[in-house]
C-alpha cells in the first residue's frame, strides 16, 4: 500500500494524538480491561460544571474519567462513565464496517497470550488470529461496552 502525504512544513497545527474517549458503562471492568493490557492508570477525576457543560454541548453533565497511559509515553485513552445526563445506548455490537470512529489497534507482543489475558476481563475474538502478508498476525475483540480493539504483533 503506497501513501502520499502533503508537505506540511511551516504549517501550524497538529504536535500529536494526545487522546481518545471512550465511553463506557462500568468504569472498573473498562479499566482493569486497559491494564491488563499494559496501559498504565495515570489519574481520575469527576468532571462537572458549567465549562464541562459548554464544551461537551450537553447539560448538567456529571462524569467520571480514567485516564489511561500507553507504555511508551505516546498517547492517552480516556474512559468516560457518564452519570448525568443519562448515556444513549448505540449499537455496541455493530460490525467493523460501520461508519465512524470504530476500533483502536494496538502493537503487542506475544497475541495468543495476550488475547488469553483479557479474556477473563470479558473480551472475545470477533474472528479469527490470522497471519497477514508474512509481516503482522492480527486480530480483532471486542471488550468492555462492546469496544472494539485490533491487536498487531509484527512477525517480519
């Protein structure tokens, strides 16, 4: 696969991914999940207030955040548990074809033990390990709130 970035010298904008946010129904399973996935828990807090409400676009939000750090510094997920206004239920179990931000994919080592790790903090296989293009052995699950996560370990 060939790509073509544009020359983005002497523009101002985007330094780096700082984080994603994911919402989530349980807080404790969401992160428990993360860690065993060797993400480390950098802070929580509760998030509330009007400045909260202006940002966000919603009213009388009261939250609570965990903010996870990957291993190498670079990047940060934020799980969100909403307590008010009450969470709208999507579809947590659309397939990977659906429009929209979707999945996160993270490099690992050793996949099969890893996958055997999480599997007792709820996650499963949404198919199979499989070997792509003698370089990387994929796969995809799904964890807590039906997130949907893709593990890479390189192989060539």
């Amino acid at each position: 696969m060939e790509m073509t970035v544009g020359d983005t010298s002497g523009r101002d904008g985007i330094r780096r991914m700082d984080n994603i946010a994911i919402v989530v129904d349980d807080l404790a399973a969401a992160k428990a999940f993360f860690v065993e996935l060797g993400l480390e828990l950098e802070g929580e807090a509760t998030v509330e207030g009007a400045a909260v409400d202006r940002l966000v676009g919603l009213a009388g939000v009261r939250s609570d955040i965990a903010m996870m750090r990957m291993p190498d510094g670079h990047g940060r997920i934020e799980l969100t548990k909403y307590h008010s206004p009450p969470v709208l239920i999507g579809d947590s179990r659309a397939p990977a074809n659906v429009l929209g931000a979707h999945r996160v994919m993270f490099a690992v080592e050793d996949i099969v033990d890893v996958v055997e790790r999480l599997r007792p903090h709820g996650a499963e296989l949404l198919g199979e390990l499989v070997e792509y293009e003698n370089s990387y052995r994929l796969c995809y699950l799904r964890g807590p709130a039906g997130i949907l996560v893709a593990l890479a370990e390189a192989t060539g």
